[in-house]
C-alpha cells in the first residue's frame, strides 16, 4: 500500500463511527476519536486531524462520507 493509501484508510477507519453528513469543521473534528489531536502515521510521514483540518474549505462541506473527507485531504496534502 502507498504512503497515500494507508493514510487514506486511516482516516475512513478514525472516522467509522461519524455520523454523516457532517456539516461544519467543528463537527468533523469531534468526530474523530481524540479530535484535532486524532494522529494519521505511515512511517515519518505524520498528520494530525487539526493539521488536515487546515487544508479544508467551508465549501467543502457537508461532506457525506469519511470516504470523500480522506479523499479531499489526500488529495491536497499532495500525498
């Protein structure tokens, strides 16, 4: 699995008790089971939910599933 694939996973499996649609930064945050401090690792490469919150637009939302907020962050952290 590439380095983007296991952080994807980790963040659909961190967020496998969400319920969607989820609505406002605020709201994704909870979700994730330690908050902004809920922490994404492949070997050096490490990211916390608050620093992938960063990388989110409010036209972003509601996102609809944890499958569509690990793409998006994926996607522009340029993983």
């Amino acid at each position: 699995m590439s380095v983007k694939e296991e952080i994807h996973a980790q963040i659909v499996e961190a967020l496998k008790g969400a319920k969607f649609p989820i609505k406002t930064p605020e709201a994704l945050l909870s979700a994730f089971p330690d908050g902004a401090n809920t922490t994404c690792q492949v070997g050096d490469i490490k990211m916390t939910a608050g620093e992938a919150g960063k990388l989110l637009k409010g036209s972003d939302f509601p996102f609809k599933s944890a499958k569509q907020v690990a793409d998006t962050i994926v996607q522009r952290a340029g993983l």
